[in-house]
C-alpha cells in the first residue's frame, strides 16, 4: 500500500459535470467516479458511472488491473503494482504493462454544449428537449446556449503485446446524489436495456425513475449479468470523518477480443440512445481529443505569435488619460513572441477553464468556486474574474459574468450563491456587491468599454444608495464616519464565513478593514465613472452627473480619512475589525493585505511597507498566506479531522493560496523596485505534481510542511497565479 498513489485528476465539461479519481485508479473519495453528471447545470449533480473494473486474459492466466479498497481492510485486486506509467496530459492516460504485454487507458470528458447555435436542452428522464429560455449574452467568448446540452465520457483502450488477449469491463454504476454514498437496499433497482453495441441503464428507487444514461462500444460482446459489490471503503472521506462506505450495482460486463495494436473505445452518456448518434469507430477519441484542443486554443489563442494585450482591439488613442495612470501590473503584457507559451502557462490556462460553466436557471455564464464539491459562489466568481477572463482577455465572458450577476443585484447586494431552480438567490454576503464594483472597474480598465458601463451604472448607484441608506443584516453606512458597518448575529458575512453550531467561528462584526477598503475604491471608481459618463449627455444629465461625482469623492476623502482607524501603531499593522462597540480586533490576518491591493488604496507608503513587513514574516508562506499569525491563541496549524474540528480551523491559520494575489498586487505597489519575497517554484510544483496535479488546492496547513487541503482545485487559487505568473 505503500506505493499507492492517491494523488488526483479531475475532467470538467463546462457543464458542472465532472470526472476525477486517482493516479493508481482507487477510489479515496465519494465524489471519485467517471461520469459525475450535473443534471440540471450546473448543479443536479449525480454520480451515474462510477467505473469499469478491468482484466486482461493473456494465454495462461488472468491480470487484474483495477485496485480497491475494501472496509475490511484489504486491498484487492492490486493493478496498480502493474502500472508502468500516469501523463495528464492532454489527457489522463495508465499504462499497465508486464515484459510481454502493455495496456493503456485514456479518458476525455468532451465540452458539453454541442449542436447549433440556439435554446438549451432540459429535458430530464427521456429525449433531451427543448424549452423557451434567455439567451446567453456575449457569444464569442461563452457560446449560446446550444440545441442540447451533453454529459458524456470517453474511454479509450489500446492493446499491445505478443499474443492476442480478451479484455473483459465490468461496470460499476450508481445513482446517487455525488455528495452521498451508495448503499444497496432493497428499494433500490437498475433496469438495463440491450441494444446494438450498446446498452442504457436507469436506476429505480422506491418506484422513481432517476436519470437514464448509456454505454456504447465500438466493439465486443456484453453479457448481463447483475451483481452488487459492497463495502468499498473511501479512505480520504475516513480521514474527514465523513461516511467512507459504499456500494455499486454492477448490470453485467463487455468483453472485447483484442490483437496486438488493436484498440476499443466506449462512451458512457446520460439521456436515452438516439438514433442519430455517430457510430463509434477507431478514430471517435482521438477526433473528440482534437475539438477539445481546438476549442482551447480558440479562446486561449494557442500557438500564435503576437502578443495578448489589456484593452485587445481598441485604439490606443482612444484611452482616456488618467485611466490608465498608476495601473502598475494589474493587467501587463503578456508576450509569446513567435513562438507558443510555456507547457506550465497552457495548463494553467486550460486550469482555468475548468472552473467556467453554463448555469441553466441564470441561462448565464457562472464560476465554480471549487471541485469536487462547491457551487457557484458570488465573491469567489468576482475575486476570481480578473484571472480567469481579464489576463485571458476573455474580455465577453467577463462582460456576460459581471452582467449576470449586476442584473440580480437586489438591496444594493449581490447574490453570493444561485438557487439550483426557481426561488430567490442567497445575498449573505456584505462584501460580494464591493467586489462587484471593484472587478467592473478592472473590466473597463482593460476593455474601454464605456457603453457597458453606461447599462451597469445603475447597479453601482443602486448598491451605493443601499450601503448608504441601508439594507439586508443591518448593513449601513455609519454616518459619523463614513465607514461601513453591519451587525447581524449568528451570520458570517464576510469571507471568513464559516459557522459551527449556529456561530461564526471568526464573527468580525462592526467594520472589518478589508470591506472599507473596498468601500473606498468603490467611491473612487464611482466618482470617475460619473465624470466619464457626463461627457457623454446632455447639459442638464451632465450637470447631475457632476454633482454627483463630487458628492462621491467627498464620500471617499472622508472614508480615506476614517480607515486611519484602523493603524495599530504597537503592531505596525491594521486592525482586522472595528466592533460594533468600537473595540478594535488586533488579531494579525491577511485581510489588511488585501485593503492594500486593491485599484485604490487608502492607506499611505509608510503604512503599507510596515504592513507588507509583518505580513511577511507572519503569514506568508510558500502556498499562499495564513489566515492567521501563527503566534496567537487561537491559531492551529493542520487542517484534519471531522466537519466541526475543520471549520474551526478554516480561517484560523490555515494557509489560503488564492492571498498570494493580494499579496503581490500590494507588494508591488509599495515595493516597487524591490524583489518580490516570495518564490513561485513551491506552488508551481504542487500545480504540476501534487494533490490534483493540474490544478491548484484551495488551502493548505499553517504548519510545515503546508499539507494541502480542502477542495483539490479552486477557482481563485488557479485565477491569482494566471493574474500575477508569468513565463
């Protein structure tokens, strides 16, 4: 067991669908699993096909290729000591192998909307069909919603060897909820039904049909044959203190005839065969391999000479002075010259992509903010939209992102989460509607793009109005100093936000720093909006438009004035949070180096160097900051155990990698002309070899050795290192 490798990998589809398992092809977790189906995008998600138990008959004996842990502490069989070799790319690919024989193994989750341009499907339990919806805004960057929506796997075998030799799949399938185990009872059926070289499958429970979906093959011979497999046991749920136990139903097993060179692909699909689909043939993976490379070098640009440039397509001239005054390195230039980017920068921009997805109850762009098991999140979308659509220049996924999200902009606040069907988005965020603001501006920064902001201007004096006047969790403006405040107990508004047993672990009521400074950069971007957009109207609207300018960089002078509350001259540091009985909270956290790094800053040279110099040697870390300085009372180092134990330690010293964007934009602000202190090798390593190789873990221990923990690949992890690395 020693020589297991649980490292991970993981396949999107832009759909919210995923696929993911490990290095030496055992199951660790409940949400590992083939076909991870988001039925109603992108959430719905179920896990249908968990995987294909494989042998191989060679003359003389049988080989076992797949592993398994099992709850009673075996493991068996033991493939994975046959295994000569892994490659994610482009594609996770094993190769098994002895002296006289090797197997490889390929899988690809193909981009899920196909078809023509037009209404999505969203037909569920039946032919996928066709229902009136809003179009998706902006095209060429997220295409439309198309004439159906696909959830599917590929899986390619090639055989090479002396003799010939049968390759016998046995299917391991579910239908579960992916956050839940399986467990076989008696209310619990699979029907399956014969075709031509393929078979479709629908789980019944307690007399509901659930998803149907189907396997096809280019060739071989299936044979029913229906058994259950208990008690697969899933060490790393055991670790989490989580249920580790599951069962999958197994309807039957292909066998495939297999001379040396030869090779068998096989697709796993949700929805009933239609009788339209192409027919497999030798060429299906490698054809479908080569439209998903397509499709990432259109959006990425692969491969071209040139370079990719802020404000890609507009007139240089037409860039209005003071814009783009003081911009330092938000969005620098990044050259290819003539030749393609580096390996590393193409995985960390098909990295990116992964967290991109079409939500059907938006019929709009959204972010994943992690896998395997988060959702789309508002705060995390917006920290995360500079990295994953601005250095990219997907300049109309941004735009359809920041549109989506303004057009339910309601109480001056912003939807920190989307319901999965009809009802009312969640807005328990305080800090989502700043971040808003805060991202729009870096948008038009890069873009120029004065008409969207003519249409997105109404949010911002929307939201404004609210934080002044006062709305959702007692959130208002404290008149007395112009400061921002809320006061809701038994809430955690603020990214801190995790709760146990009803309380936040990390309350930071009253005026914690990092929502005023984000409350000072909005006023600031207001304030020069206004101007922008009074050139473009009549007298009387310019006149009003002025004004209100003015009244808006008054706002911001005196925020500017009011954060100086926040310096902790004992500490050389900010407070993290004025209470709402006025105690300051002078607890060392990273929030006061993200009220330095953003597009304005309120706080002086002096300040900000002292600030950047505790940070740095009391949080920052080879992964990212922590969360809180390993010196206090309540900081823990590691990351483990149940539920409780790990929320308790979220935001308590644990290391976040998404901090070390904020980190360098304020470095570089202060710093200047002074070498960044950080080293980018540790993270770059763990992004190509580590944890979910490919992608980057949302936290990290306190203490070293800075295990990672957490979600395998995050959004605004991935997101900061695209914005700042660099070739």
């Amino acid at each position: 067991m020693n020589d297991l490798d649980t490292r991970e990998w993981l396949l999107t589809n832009g759909m919210g669908s995923f696929a993911s398992g490990t290095v030496s092809d055992v199951r660790t977790r409940t949400y590992h699993g083939w076909l991870i189906a988001a039925t109603s995008p992108p959430s719905g998600r179920t896990l249908l096909f968990s995987h294909l138990e494989a042998s191989l008959e060679l003359p003389g004996r049988v080989v076992a290729l797949g592993t398994n842990f099992w709850g009673t502490g075996q493991v068996e069989p033991t493939g994975y000591k046959l295994q000569r070799s892994f490659d994610i790319n482009p594609v996770p690919k094993w190769i098994w192998g002895e002296d006289d024989w090797q197997l490889s193994r390929q899988l690809l989750m193909p981009y899920g909307m196909v078809g023509e341009e037009g209404e999505p499907g969203r037909g569920q339990g039946g032919n996928l069909s066709h229902s009136p919806t809003r179009t998706l805004p902006h095209s060429d960057t997220f295409p439309l919603p198309p004439s159906s929506l696909s959830h599917r796997i590929l899986i390619h075998y090639r055989y090479e060897g002396r003799d010939a030799a049968i390759l016998r799949l046995r299917l391991l399938i579910g239908d579960r909820d992916f956050h839940h185990q399986q467990r076989a009872t008696p209310e619990l059926h699979f029907s399956q039904m014969l075709g031509q070289q393929q078979v479709c499958l629908q789980a019944i429970n307690s007399g509901n049909f659930r998803t149907p979906w189907h396997l096809r093959w280019q060739k071989g011979n299936y044979q029913p044959d229906t058994v259950w497999y208990w008690n697969y046991q899933l060490l790393e749920e055991t670790q989490r203190g989580l249920g580790d136990r599951e069962d999958f139903f197994s309807p039957g097993y292909l066998t495939v005839a297999l001379n040396p060179k030869d090779a068998v692909t096989l697709e796993a699909r949700v929805g009933f065969p239609e009788p339209t689909s192409d027919i497999l043939t030798s060429q299906t993976f490698a054809e479908a391999l080569e439209a998903e490379q397509e499709r990432l070098c259109q959006i990425f640009a692969c491969g071209g000479g040139g370079e990719w440039r802020s404000g890609a397509g507009k007139d240089k001239e037409t860039r209005r002075q003071g814009d783009t005054q003081n911009m330092g390195n938000i969005f620098p230039p990044i050259t290819l010259s003539s030749s393609p980017p580096s390996p590393t920068w193409q995985q960390l921009l098909r990295a990116s992509d992964q967290f991109i997805v079409y939500r059907a109850s938006i019929a709009g762009p959204t972010v994943i903010a992690g896998y395997h098991w988060f959702n789309d999140w508002g705060r995390d979308t917006l920290i995360a939209l500079p990295g994953l659509a601005l250095v990219p220049q997907r300049f109309e996924l941004a735009k359809g992102l920041l549109e989506t999200f303004g057009r339910y902009c309601n109480y001056g606040l912003i939807p920190n989460a989307f319901p999965d069907v009809d009802g009312e988005p969640f807005y328990n965020s305080i800090d989502a509607a700043l971040w808003w603001i805060e991202t729009l501006g870096l948008y038009l920064e890069a873009t120029q793009d004065w008409e969207f902001l003519a249409e997105q201007y109404p949010v911002v004096q929307q939201i404004h109005k609210a934080f002044i006047g006062g709305t959702r969790y007692n959130i208002q403006v404290d008149s007395t100093d112009g400061l921002v405040s809320w006061d809701t107990r038994g809430e955690a508004l603020t990214w801190m936000d995790a709760v146990v047993g009803g309380q936040p672990v990390t309350p930071r009521r009253g005026k914690p720093v990092e929502i005023n400074a984000l409350w000072y950069s909005a006023l600031c971007w207001a304030s020069r909006w206004a101007e922008i957009l009074s050139e473009q109207q009549p007298p009387a609207e310019s006149t009003r438009l002025i004004k209100q300018a003015r009244r808006y960089i008054e706002q911001a002078k005196q925020v500017q004035f009011s954060l100086q509350k926040y310096w902790n001259p004992q500490l050389g540091y900010l407070y993290d949070t004025i209470e709402p009985d006025d105690r300051r909270n002078s607890q060392i956290r990273p929030n006061a180096v993200i009220a330095l790094s953003l597009r304005h800053c309120g706080f002086s040279q002096q300040h900000g160097r002292q600030i950047l110099e505790k940070a740095t040697s009391s949080l920052l870390t080879p992964y990212g900051l922590r969360s809180l300085d390993r010196s206090d009372p309540e900081y823990i180092g590691i990351y483990l155990g149940n539920s409780e134990q790990r929320d308790r330690a979220y935001h308590q010293g644990t290391v976040w990698s998404w901090l070390i964007g904020p980190f360098i934009r304020a470095w570089e602000r202060f710093y200047p002309e002074e070498p960044l202190p950080f080293d980018w090798q540790p993270l770059l390593d763990h992004f190509l070899n580590d944890a979910c190789i490919g992608s980057i873990s949302e936290i990290f221990d306190g203490d070293e050795p800075h295990h990672p923990r957490g979600a395998i690949a995050q959004a605004w992890s991935v997101a900061e290192v695209v914005r700042h690395y660099r070739n």
